[in-house]
C-alpha cells in the first residue's frame, strides 16, 4: 500500500480549491448532487478559485488517491459525504490513512452525540461513536442539526481540507455558520467574484445570444447564457477587490439587456415566475382560479409553492374529463363537438366558468394534447390551448411545443407559457 511517506506530497504550485463528492448513491444516479453546485457558489461568492469537481464511490483505494491527487494540485479540498455511522461511511478514516496520521477520539463530540440523541430518546450505539473519531489536530466543524461533525485540517503545508456531510441542510448550516468565516478570516479569498442571474420567458435562447453579441465577448463582467425547459438564465458575473466594486460593474449590463429584451426579463436570481406572478397580484388585491385540463393542476401547483398565495389564490378545477368541463365549469356540450375539447372556443368557455364559479379577478385555461398518444395531423401532440380573463383582459392563444417533446416537458411548457403570459397581462392592465 502505497503510504504519503513514499510520494512526494509537497507542491509549491498549488492554488485553489478543488470539490470532491463522495457515496456510491451519486454514481449510481440514486440521488442528484446540489452539493458541488451550492459550494462552487459560495466558493465564488468568497472569491476563491475553484478549478475542480470529483465523484468517487465509498471505494477506500480510490477515494485516497483522489484526495492525495488533490494535496498535490490545490490548497482547499472541499469533500462531501461519507462522515456518518455505518460502514460505508469510510470518508474522515481515508483521509487519516492518506497522511499517515492516526484517529483521536473527542470527547467533545461524544458529548454532542450523546445529548443529540438523549434528545431524541436514544441512546449512543458503538457505531455511531464513530463519528467521534477524528484526524489528530484537526479542528471541528459543528453540526447543529444532524449528528456527524466536520474537520478543518492541514495535514501538510498549504493544502487544507474541510469535510462536510452529504446531508444538503447539514452541510449549508455549517458553512455558513463556521467555514465561511474561516476561509475568510485565514485569507483564501482572492477577488471577490460577484454573479446576478436574470431570467426570460417568451424567447429562446438562440435568439437572446443574438441580440446580445457584444455583451458574450465581454471578459469583466462575463455574460453568458442557458436554457432550462422554456425559460432562459443569463448570468452576469464580474470580478473585482470589494462588492461595491462588482456590484458597479454588473448594473450598467443588466440595465442593457433589459432595455434589450424589454418584459421578457421576468426576475432576478432566485426569483421565480410564480413568485412574481403572485406579488403583482398581493400588489393589485385581486384575486386568480385556474381551470386546467392537460396540465393536471400543475399551474395551481406552482401558484401554491408562494407563501401568502392563499390571500390571492381561490383555487382550481382539474376538468381532464368532458363532462366535469360541461357540468362544473358550464362549457356547452355543442361547442366541445363542434371545436373538441382542445381549442380556443373550449378554453375561453373553461376560463369564464371557472372565474364564475370562484368570483375571482383573475382567470386561466389550459386544455391541450400532452401525448404520446392522442394526436391527430390537425392537432397534433403538443398542440396546447390558453385563455386569459381579467378585469379588462380576454385573450386566448395556441401554443404548438412539438410532437418531439416529452409529455413532461409539454406539461412543464404549458405552465410556464401560461405563467408568463399572466404576468404580462396582469402588467398591461397595470
């Protein structure tokens, strides 16, 4: 077994931080790593490079040559998972092993384990004493909420690393309480790097990348774009010593690309359509039903993720069947067989029924062919119908999302066509 005494594990050149996440669940795609993403985040946000992700499996070889690859290449490696009671959580041993450095036992954590559990009306098992077992001369990293602590150790010169568990609310409490500050206190941060995220509905990205050339090739503040199901990210992400200073940078482009794009901009970094759907209604005091057919109470359901939307939202009816259209929101029988059940004449029945029914403001329809089967040469799979009512607003309008699409992805278009188009109604009136 090769040991760090037989490698050289000194490197001048190191720099950066480096992510490596650890558990067999990942590979296997069991579970979706956020992990990497949230920590590049905060790593951005303190400034400090990050040049590197890692997956490895609950494997002890290959997760120590990884973590002795990166002693030799970065100064911070930022690991995941693998630091809780049971056998394959194998992380803080390895890491011991790699560096030739024996397993202490802290009182400290024992205690914390012990009154965490006592808490809970359990007692400590010898597995879970486990978690206790640390590099010697490590420094902790508490966990507030769950049961396995972190570790800030430098087990050679100038390469550090901080464990967290795989747990996303375990790990996001303790950087933000302990690893930030001390990132920061022992001078990681290099430039601070500064991001705001604008989001677009109503545009593809191609064409947004068009009207935007020059702002691509820009290097300080950087500008780039993605797309997400129908909607549009563009990240603005800019370089300087302080946050005022990239701050200032990052406004005169978000001004420009909102002159640009006009209302296909709908918000800002962690801003949602439904969440700002919801504030222009709380803004106006009036009130929105839904009545969905191929969309299954997905636009009720984004409207209800919004605390607060109770105050504004009455509710919805699911009319998947004719009869629940004819009955409950009273769409003539004669204009479903003349139209069927997929048109403009059926939506805008769909819409003033159920504005009826809940004596709301705000109305919206949807009925439309999600697929894979359904579809006809003149209304084909992803053929989907729309109506808005308002105060002073009816408008109705087709979408055609493509027979390529998922019945998912029609489902997920439907709903964020709808949304958006209800936030620029809503405006207009405005």
């Amino acid at each position: 077994m090769e040991t760090s005494k037989e490698l050289n594990i000194n490197n001048k050149n190191q720099s950066g931080a480096e992510i490596l996440c650890i558990g067999s669940e990942i590979l296997l795609g069991n579970i979706v790593n956020t992990n990497s993403q949230w920590i590049a985040e905060q790593l951005a946000i303190l400034g400090i490079p990050h040049f590197r992700q890692t997956v490895i499996g609950d494997n002890p070889s290959r997760l120590k040559k990884a973590i002795f690859e990166a002693s030799n290449r970065s100064e911070i490696l930022i690991t995941t998972g693998g630091l809780g009671p049971t056998p394959d959580d194998i992380t803080t041993k390895v890491i011991a092993e790699t560096f030739d450095t024996p397993l202490e036992q802290r009182n400290d954590i024992l205690l914390d384990l012990k009154n965490k559990l006592r808490s809970k009306g359990r007692k400590l098992s010898e597995s879970q004493k486990k978690q206790s077992l640390v590099p010697k001369g490590a420094r902790i990293i508490n966990n507030y909420s769950g049961t396995a602590p972190g570790i800030i150790w430098s087990p050679k010169d100038n390469f550090t690393i901080l464990t967290f568990p795989g747990v996303p609310s375990e790990l996001k409490e303790m950087w933000v309480k302990e690893a930030a500050t001390w990132l920061t206190n022992n001078n990681f941060s290099k430039n601070i790097i500064s991001s705001k995220v604008l989001h677009f509905a109503g545009i593809n990205e191609s064409s947004l990348a068009d009207k935007i050339p020059h702002l691509l090739k820009a290097n300080n503040p950087s500008v780039a774009t993605y797309a997400n199901s129908g909607e549009i990210k563009v990240r603005i992400t800019a370089k300087g010593e302080n946050s005022e200073e990239t701050n200032r940078a990052i406004k005169p482009i978000e001004k420009e690309l909102n002159q640009i794009t006009g209302l296909k901009c709908f918000g800002v970094d962690h801003e949602t359509l439904e969440e700002v759907v919801i504030k222009l209604l709380l803004n106006r005091k009036e009130t929105i039903a839904v009545a969905e057919s191929c969309t299954g109470g997905g636009i009720g359901s984004k409207l209800t993720t919004i605390p607060g939307s109770s105050k504004i939202f009455y509710g919805g009816i699911i009319a998947y069947n004719n009869l629940i259209k004819q009955e409950i929101l009273d769409v003539p029988e004669e204009i479903i067989n003349k139209f069927g059940a997929v048109s403009k004449q059926v939506v805008e029945a769909m819409a003033k029924g159920v504005q009826e029914k809940f004596k709301v403001n705000w109305a919206i329809s949807v009925s439309g062919i999600a697929g894979p089967t359904g579809g006809t040469k003149l209304k084909p799979v992803g053929l989907v119908n729309f109506c808005i009512k308002g105060p002073q607003t009816l408008i109705t309008w087709e979408e055609r999302f493509g027979s390529n699409k998922t019945r998912e992805d029609i489902q997920k278009l439907s709903v964020l066509n709808a949304l958006d188009r209800l936030r620029l109604s809503i405006i207009m009136e405005n």
